[in-house]
C-alpha cells in the first residue's frame, strides 16, 4: 500500500509575536490558513526590546494604522545634538513619527492576533524542531508545513534548523519616566556622541505615558561593555528637560541587529523574518517597519501557496528581505571613522544636515 504523509497539525507555526511574527500571522491568517504563534513570554508586553517608535510609512501602508490612537503620539520634528550639545532643528513637510505605549501595543496585537483566528501560545518557548518527511514536527506543537523563525537577534529557530546567525549588533538599553512631560514633547531627541554611543546615538522622547531616554553602542562580544545609561542621563538631562525629580518606571534593554546573518535565511519549509533576518537598518536600527513588511510578505507568500497560487514562500522571503546598500556603506563608516569633533564643527553645514535628512526622512527633509 502506498504511504501516506501523517496529517500536519499546523500550515504555519511562527516563533515570536513581536512585529514580524505578528505581520507574518496576520497575513496568512486571511487566506483561513491553522497558524499557531509561539511567544515565550506570559505577558507581550513585558520585558520588551524596541523603543517602539514607528515611522510614518509604517501606520499609514500596515495593520499598524488600525491600532487605537491613545496608543500613539505624533512626533513631527527630530532636534539632532552634537557631542557639545549644539543642536539643530529638522522637520520634512507632511512626515512624522509616532512613539508608543509599547507594552500596550504589543498586548494589542496579541488581541488581533487571536481576534484572526490565530493559536496564539503564551508562555510557551520554542525549543526544537526536525524536518519530518515534507513537514517540521516542532517539540511540544506537532507537525507543520512550515516553521518561521521571528524570534530575534539570537534565533533558536535559526540555530536549530541550521540557517544563519546575526552576528553584528547594538546593544541599547532605555530607561522610563512615567507621567512626565518633556518642555519639547513634539520632537525626537537624538545626541550624537561617541563617548556615550560610539556606533550609534542616544534619544530622548515622549510617548503617550511619560519619556523615554536610552542609548545603543556597537555590541563586541569579546570586549562588551553595558551603556552608560546614568552618565547619558545627567549629559542630556538639563537640555531636553526631563526633571531631576523624575523616578525611573522601567527598563528596556537587548540587542538590536546591524548586519545579515552569516548564512541563508530559508531552508526547505523554514524561514526567518524580522531581526532573526536581519531585516533592521544597519544605520538607524530602524527595524518595525522593515520587519513588519517583510514578515507580511512571508505570510502572504505561504498563504498563496499553501492555496495552490504563487512561488514558494522561500523564495519570496529571499526577495523581499532588504539589502541596505548604501546605509551599510555609513554603517562602515560610523563603526570605523566616528570622532566627536566633526559633528560638533559641522552640524550646521549644508552637508551634514543633507546627511541627517536622509537617515531620518529620507532626504525629504527642509532646513529651517
């Protein structure tokens, strides 16, 4: 008699309900496929990795515009400081960023999530999976015709199934100011300064429960070293307004990906998305956006094909997954060639500005 295949439990089983899993369910829940999203935390909301501040792109092309507007708050100015706090103004017509109550966010879509029919496992970690004939059996969910991996910068999907690791990284840390309010609350505070960020900038901002204020440094592994997060706090303090008063509510803190993974980012019925792809900006570290995209593409490539239409899904994510050529050259650079006192004589010039604007609205922005 001929084999048949056992039945697979799952069209898709996602690790991870940040951004790119959750962009990665949703849309293949449209196509009425039986997803199940694994989130090792009990709580979404809790011990989060991102700033959650979202561009302009992302709430008005995504999902994202259907969250609730008391979640958000527009932020239509970037003040940009050099080392010796000298600082300027920039805007762009029309564009604008949004922070967020970030752990309220994410509960929200863990919410959509279920509200699309999703098996949405809370508290539960992914730890194992083998390919099983033309399936994935995934220890303690069942067989699935495909896994993806959208568990962040230190995927477990992708050192289980053999793909690539992302090797180069940030490492931020943020603090929370609950009930504050910043004198300038409609602009996102960036500081350069190699001292406390070499490899990337501080930031201040206010969101819809108080302010945030944090900072990321290139991440070395053999030499690394936590951000001065107190020392930061006490060089921008005076400047941005936050008052000596305020009490620290929370902490964020983890790596944020700056390069590719060091191997593929697909294998026969396995794909990884978001940070696990390394799909973040290697200059901004912008990553919600991009990650949310990309995740998206993935769940609608698997839905078409799981109903018989469309290219493999491997395929799609390979296509889909951003290159950053020219941010990864400024990366080069940023790592290599950052010096304080470049910013602080030239922050003013034409050039330097012409440079701000591309990073934060991709040369959109107008000089003021």
């Amino acid at each position: 008699m001929p084999h048949t295949p056992p039945a697979n439990d799952y069209d898709v089983v996602i690790v991870g309900a940040s951004f790119g899993g959750a962009a990665c369910a949703l849309a293949a829940a449209q196509y009425g496929l039986r997803i199940c999203v694994l989130e090792r935390k009990a709580d979404p909301g809790e011990r989060l990795h991102t700033t959650g501040i979202v561009v302009k792109e992302a709430m008005e092309q995504t999902w994202l515009g259907r969250m609730p507007d008391h979640l958000v708050q527009r932020v239509a100015r970037v003040r940009l400081y050099a080392p010796n706090l000298h600082n300027v103004l920039l805007t762009a017509p029309g564009y604008y960023f949004l922070t967020s109550d970030t752990p309220s966010l994410m509960r929200w879509l863990a919410s959509e999530l279920r509200a699309s029919g999703v098996d949405l496992r809370l508290q539960q970690s992914f730890t194992d999976a083998w390919r099983d004939g033309d399936a994935w059996q995934v220890e303690g969910v069942g067989r699935t015709a495909c896994l993806v991996g959208a568990d962040g910068a230190r995927s477990r999907v992708a050192q289980r199934t053999g793909l690539g690791q992302v090797r180069d990284n940030l490492y931020g840390v943020e603090r929370e100011f609950a009930g504050v309010q910043l004198p300038e609350g409609d602009a996102l505070h960036c500081f350069v300064s190699r001292r406390f960020a070499p490899g990337y900038i501080g930031w201040a901002a206010q969101n819809p429960t108080g302010v945030q204020v944090g900072l990321a440094l290139r991440h070395d592994p053999a030499h690394a070293r936590p951000p001065d997060i107190e020392g930061f706090l006490e060089h921008v303090r005076d400047v941005v307004g936050l008052p000596h008063s305020a009490q620290v509510a929370g902490t964020r803190a983890g790596l944020v990906p700056c390069g590719l993974p060091d191997g593929p980012i697909t294998a026969p019925g396995v794909i990884l998305t978001g940070d696990a792809a390394g799909v973040v900006s290697p200059l901004s570290a912008g990553g919600i956006h991009s990650s949310w995209r990309h995740g998206w593409a993935v769940g609608d490539a698997i839905g078409l094909h799981r109903r018989g239409t469309g290219p493999a899904a491997e395929q799609v994510a390979r296509q889909a997954a951003p290159t950053f050529h020219r941010k990864r050259v400024l990366r080069w650079a940023m790592d290599h060639l950052q010096r304080d006192w470049p910013v602080d004589a030239l922050l003013r010039t034409g050039p330097m500005r012409r440079v701000a604007e591309q990073i934060y609205f991709h040369r959109r922005g107008v000089r003021m």
